[in-house]
C-alpha cells in the first residue's frame, strides 16, 4: 500500500528533493564546515555551529516569505510585466 503510494508521487517531487539535497550540501560546505574549522574548543565550535544553523534558518525564512509575497502578488506583478 505505501509503495502504491510512493508511485503516485509527481516528478517535481524528486526534482525538489534533490534541489532540496544540494542546497543542504552547499550549505554544509561553504557555510557549516569553515565555521566548525576555524575553531579549536569545544564551546566556540557549538556556537559557530548554532550560528551557522541560525543564518540557514534566517536564509530558510526569508524564502519562504519572499515566495508567500510573490504567490500573493502574483495577479499584480503579472500586470506590471505584461504591460497592461
């Protein structure tokens, strides 16, 4: 019954997994792994690392919001680009 499920699942779905799995990769690269390393103790470490999780989750909810405004606008901004 779950595998039927899994079946009915669209192709964008799979497309935004792994859109989804390399922005988590790019941020664990160019954002988590410098912070970690560029400290010794364990303590500095904990916080780069919470810090670097608070700059995802700022980047996380900024896209989030800027998508709700552009979905909420969209009859507007399609108005301003078309011309009319």
């Amino acid at each position: 019954m779950t595998l039927l499920a899994l079946t009915k699942l669209g192709h964008q779905y799979a497309l935004y997994a792994a859109a989804a799995a390399i922005c988590l990769v790019t941020f664990i690269a160019l954002i988590l792994h410098p912070a970690l390393s560029a400290h010794g103790r364990l303590w500095e470490k904990t916080a780069a690392g919470f810090l670097a999780v608070f700059v995802l989750a700022a980047l996380v909810l900024g896209g989030v919001v800027i998508g709700l405004v552009i979905v909420y606008y969209y009859p507007e901004i399609s108005h301003f680009f078309s011309g009319s």
